[in-house]
C-alpha cells in the first residue's frame, strides 16, 4: 500500500540490563527514584522482546512505513539478522539513533534518562519525515495498518478522549510528588494553554504526528522545552510531550480523535485468575482494532508472556527473538 506521501516510524527504547548503561544511570540515581516504577524502577528500563515485535509488527503490518528509527543512548538491538530472515524483501530501513543526534545543539543535558525529555526532541532526527508515528517500544500493530489510520488529509489521527481537567487537579493535589500520565498530560494543558477544563488523554496507542509543528513549537516556546529538558529522570513537573501538539490540532480543527477503547488494546498483567488469556481471546473477537500496548512484562509471569509471545509470532509469522 502506497502512502500519499512519506511515513516514518519512531521507536524510543532502552536495555536497561546493559551495565554500561546501568553504570551511568546509577551516578544520578536516589534511592527515591529506583523505587518508583513511574520514575526510574526497573520496569521503566526493562526490555525483553518488545522491541523485536515492535518492529516487526511495522514491517508486516505497515510496508508503506519508509523508515523505522530507533532511539536509544549507545544501544543496539541488531535487528539486522532478524529482518533479513524473516523479512528479506521489505523496502523500509530500520537506523538505531543515538541521543547525541536529538539533542545536538543541546549536549549539555546529556546523559538523560527522561522519557519525556526524549520524547520532547525526537522531532529533531535527521531525515525524519514530515508525517511520522510515534511508537513506544511496548506498542505493537495487529492488523495490517493503512496511512489512513495516522493521517487523513490533513487532519492527524489520535487515539484518545477527552478528559475533565478539574478531576485530575484534584488527584494531583491528593498526590503532589506523582509522575502519572494523565497528571503530565494535565502539566501540558497548564503550560501550553494557561490552564483549561479539558484535555486530550492520550491513549496507549501510535501517535501521528508532524516533524515542522514540533520544530516550530520548540523555537516559539523554549520555555516549555526547558521544562522537560530539566532533569536527569521524569519530575511531577515534566508533561507529555505529544499533549500540546494535539490539543493544538483540535483546535485549528485538523484532528480525527478516535476512541482509543475501541480502537487499540492494552494489557497490563494483573495477578488474577487467566487474565492473559481472556486478553488473548480479545485480540481475536477484535481483529480490527489497530495495536497493543504490552505494559510492564517484566511483572509478568513467564507462562503468560510466553502465551503472549507465542500469539503475536503466529500473527506476525516469524519468531520474536535475535
């Protein structure tokens, strides 16, 4: 399926069993913040097979997609290997960047363990597409996916509802020192518009976004830049960095919001009795809902993320591992 125009995808993501990578983290580490998995626990940087799936969910499901950019601190998921055996003919390029490239001119912040930080500047990779896909490294497509799916025209699709921002002002104030993610969608409301009684919750979806908005918010307001741009790992301060872009997009009327629940799955393993398996039954009674989010697997017993696993290879057709 050819796109009306270039598509990228980009995919943040860290090993964080690497003990270079460990080594450096625990120069700025408190003990505060490795206990906090919204912060810097061990879930915030586990890695098992996401990453694999991820991108190969984009090479099945998305071959329009021109390019698939990994963003990672010195890390290397050598996907090489794996996408010539199973997918030998796809036209997309798969290149790890590195932090130096999204922050250039920026160093000065580096070394940095901030997702929102991260997700601030990844606008700022080179040869990026106007229109690219923001994608977390626990995302996965599970349909075959069309560009209509991300962009309409030229209105954006996003994944999500709106949400009452006097509701989560009132969890925020029960709840000062949370880095939650609604509360960083309700810092961005706050920073971007002065305040406000609504805003978009971003569901655990792919985000469409545009390259030349982000470059442009960035010179116009470098005080919000700043903001996420402070600090080694994510602060109760720090917002969500797509938020302001779509909340912009409603308003110049160039949104397509639709129903993250309708549209997207997401699992996040409870301990109770066949959880796994009545979400592995959702994916098949949904066949047309566009992706997953597999939060948090490395809480996850082995036999359900094997059964988790063993499904998305059957729908993929090939074997997530290296």
């Amino acid at each position: 399926m050819d796109a009306p125009f270039p598509i990228d995808f980009v995919i943040p993501w860290v090993d964080g069993s690497d003990p270079v990578l460990g080594a450096v983290r625990s120069r700025y580490l408190t003990p505060a913040a490795a206990s906090d998995d919204a912060v810097a626990g061990p879930t915030r940087y586990a890695s098992d097979w996401e990453i694999v799936g991820c991108v190969a969910s984009i090479l099945r499901f998305a071959p329009f997609a021109r390019n698939v950019f990994i963003v990672t601190d010195g890390q290397d998921p050598h996907l090489e290997g794996f996408i010539s055996r199973y997918f030998p003919r796809t036209s997309t390029t798969v290149r790890v960047v590195g932090h130096r490239e999204i922050f250039r001119g920026r160093e000065e912040v580096l070394p940095v363990f901030n997702s929102r930080a991260i997700g601030t500047m990844i606008w700022n990779i080179d040869g990026l597409s106007e229109h690219f896909v923001y994608m977390d490294d626990d995302f996965a497509l599970l349909r075959p996916a069309a560009p209509e799916d991300f962009f309409r025209g030229d209105r954006v699709v996003c994944y999500g509802r709106w949400m009452s921002a006097p509701w989560v002002r009132l969890l925020k104030a029960l709840r000062p020192s949370h880095s939650g993610f609604k509360v960083q969608m309700l810092n961005a409301l706050d920073y971007y518009k002065g305040g406000g009684s609504r805003f978009i919750c971003l569901g655990h979806a792919p985000r469409p976004l545009l390259r030349s908005w982000f470059a442009v918010w960035a010179e116009e307001r470098p005080d919000m830049l700043r903001i996420n741009l402070t600090g080694k790992f994510r602060e109760p301060f720090h917002f969500q960095a797509q938020e302001p872009f779509v909340l912009a997009m409603a308003d110049e009327g160039k949104l397509a919001l639709e129903p993250d629940g309708k549209n997207c799955h997401y699992y996040k393993y409870r301990d109770v009795p066949g959880y796994t398996e009545r979400k592995i039954r959702s994916f098949v009674l949904h066949p047309d809902r566009l992706s997953v989010c597999m939060n948090s697997l490395d809480k996850c017993p082995s036999e359900d993320k094997n059964a988790l696993r063993e499904y998305l290879e059957g729908l993929f057709s090939c074997k997530l591992d290296l």
